[in-house]
C-alpha cells in the first residue's frame, strides 16, 4: 500500500513536470478566421466544394441558418475549410490547426 502511494506521488510528480503540449490559437489569430451566418445559397455553392458540407469536429451538417467559422490560412487559398463556430473556437481552444488539413491558423 505505501509502495503504491509512492509511485503515485511520483506520477503525480512527473505529470505535472510534464510541459504544456496544448497550444491554444491566440486572440489575435483567432479574429483572421472569420465568422459568417450561413445562409441557403452558402449551403448550396458551397456544399459540394468543401468539407461536403459537413463540419469535421461534430460530423454534423453545416446547416443554413447557423453560424460558421472559416479556417481562412488552408492551402490552397481557394480552399478554405468551414466549421460550425461553437465546434471551431472548441477545437481552438486544445490547438491552432485547421481539424481537417491540419495547417496552422496562427499568425504568431
Ligand atoms: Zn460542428
Ligand atoms: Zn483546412
């Protein structure tokens, strides 16, 4: 028992010895990914172009009417990959890449 409560203490202690792998997207970065209200005709051009109008963070449709955040720094340019915004502002909250093609969004 006292053997298990030191190696406990000790994976506690290397835990939080552990640097912070998480990388945020900051403020600053966060205000060049636009966001739009997406309308009928957003979802008809743009739906069969990119992410086949689903959103790749809930794999749930991109529905007119909502809210959306665009990743604007995917490659190509032409390419800009769409998120609901609640799921987008999610996943920038544990990283800074685009869920789909995985290129930074930061500009830092
Ligand atoms: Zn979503
Ligand atoms: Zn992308």
């Amino acid at each position: 028992m006292e053997e298990e409560l030191r190696l406990l203490e000790e994976i506690l202690y290397y835990s939080q010895q552990e640097p912070k792998r998480i990388t945020r997207l900051d403020a600053a970065s966060l205000k060049q990914c636009p966001t739009i209200y997406w309308t009928d005709e957003d979802a008809a051009c743009r739906s069969n172009s990119i992410n086949d109008g689903v959103c790749f963070v809930c794999l749930e449709e991109l529905n007119p009417g909502q809210i959306m955040r665009i990743c604007r720094r995917c490659k190509p340019a032409t390419v800009q990959h769409v998120f609901h915004k609640d799921c987008l502002d999610w996943w920038f909250d544990i990283g800074s890449q685009c869920p789909i093609c995985k290129i930074s969004q930061s500009i830092s």
